[in-house]
C-alpha cells in the first residue's frame, strides 16, 4: 500500500504536531511544476487503467495544465468537476 500526501512547501508546517509521525518517517521528495506532458500523463493513465472508453484531448488536458498553473497537487481537482 502507498500512502501518497501532496501539497505546497508550508503544507509540511500545518498540523505539524500531529502529521509529525507521518514527515519523520517518510522521505520527501519535491515535485515540481507539471510539464504539459506531465499533465497528460496525470489526466489520461488512470482513465487508460480503469478502463474508460473515451478519452481527454489534447484541447481538454491543455485547459486543465492552464487551469491549474501547473501545480502537480491540484491537477485532479478540474477533472473531477
């Protein structure tokens, strides 16, 4: 099983008290900005996996890697809506 938690640099300082377990345990790796084909990638493998018979344009995923300025942690939130 992973365990996967995602967020901006500060998220590390919010609720440090009780994530502390979770940030002394675990490596932390930066992830930075998306690369469109990164975004991609995001947007389209977990459809491919589960699946889907349809599924995001080159239009849809350049709209979502716009929306969400590139930022790795928020790019399922304009897909999910």
């Amino acid at each position: 099983m992973a365990l996967v938690i995602t967020g901006p640099d500060t998220l590390r300082d919010v609720g440090r008290d009780v994530s502390e377990p979770v940030t002394r345990s675990f490596d932390r790796p930066p992830l930075g900005a998306f690369s469109l084909a990164d975004t991609a990638g995001a947007i389209r493998e977990p459809l491919r996996v589960q699946g889907a018979p349809w599924d995001v344009s080159a239009e849809g995923v350049a709209a979502a890697w716009s929306k969400t300025t590139a930022t790795p942690f928020a790019t399922p939130s304009p897909c999910g809506s």
